[in-house]
C-alpha cells in the first residue's frame, strides 16, 4: 500500500480516500493517508476501531455514487461470499478517473473472520477488475514478499 501512495498519490492534491474493511483486526492503512489536504474514511461492516462508516452489506455501502477519488481494500475480498459482487460497489463509489487499490493474500491459511472464502491470482484480479468492471488496469501483479500477496492497481474509466 505504500508504493500505491508513492507511486500514484499526489501529496499536494485534495483527496477522498475510502478504506473498504477498514476495522482494526491487526493494523490499518491509515497512517499512509494522514496528509493535510487527504480525507480518510474507514468503511466496514460493524462499528469499531478505524471505522467512520457502516456499511449495511458487504455489497451496500449507503455512500453516493462516484464519491470517492481514491478506493483501497487490503486483506478484505477473502473474507467476502460474493466478490464479484462487493466489486461492483467498490467500482460504483469510485469518481470516474478515480484509483482503486486492491491487495490480497495468496498464499496464506484460513483466516476466518468470521469466514474466509477466496483466493485469487493475478488473471482472476485481471478478470475481476477489467472486464467485469469497468476499471483501466494500471498494474495487476504478485509481490512475493511474505506472505505472497496478489495486488490491483486500476483506474476507474467513464
């Protein structure tokens, strides 16, 4: 998430940033988004530490559409039953020209909390991101660090 910020943020701009399952299990992101000009916003499923927002589903998020200038999610898709469908909601508060950083375990054992469904690999987030929804892939890989993550970095067309 820290080369997302290097590498794709401008520090100078106003910036909307939604972490999507943001709740505090073993750290967050955002000490990486405290910036003057940045607004952080935690999202996730029931009230907690680093959560400003509840959300009533994994796949309603009671935000407006096109709200947020940049997404990020780390950790989150694995613990979600329908992610072909918590993507489209992802893609639908994302500003058109907007970001959307996705991280996800690949090798990595069960962690349920509460549920652990899915792993993907780099096709799968291709897939997942670019022809499922309508986000440009800027960089889709593995960072083979452990554990082994699988990472999207996309841009969300008009």
């Amino acid at each position: 998430m820290a080369y997302f910020v290097e590498k794709y943020l401008d520090l100078n701009s106003k910036i909307k940033i939604l972490d999507v399952g943001s709740y505090d299990v073993n750290g967050t992101y955002k000490d990486l988004f405290e910036f003057y000009n940045w607004k952080y916003f935690g999202l996730d499923m029931q009230s907690g530490l680093n959560v400003d927002i509840v959300s009533k589903s994994a796949y309603e998020f009671v935000l407006p559409d096109n709200s947020f200038d940049v997404v990020i999610s780390g950790n989150t898709l694995e613990h979600v039953h329908a992610p072909w469908l918590w993507i489209k909601e992802i893609e639908r508060v994302v500003k058109v020209g907007g970001l959307l950083c996705l991280i996800v375990p690949f090798f990595a054992p069960v962690h349920r909390h509460p549920i652990d469904c899915w792993r993907i690999a780099p096709d799968g987030m291709r897939y997942l991101l670019t022809k499922h929804c309508d986000f440009l892939e800027l960089e889709i890989g593995i960072d083979n660090e452990t554990p082994c993550d699988v990472y999207g970095i996309v841009k969300k067309g008009s």
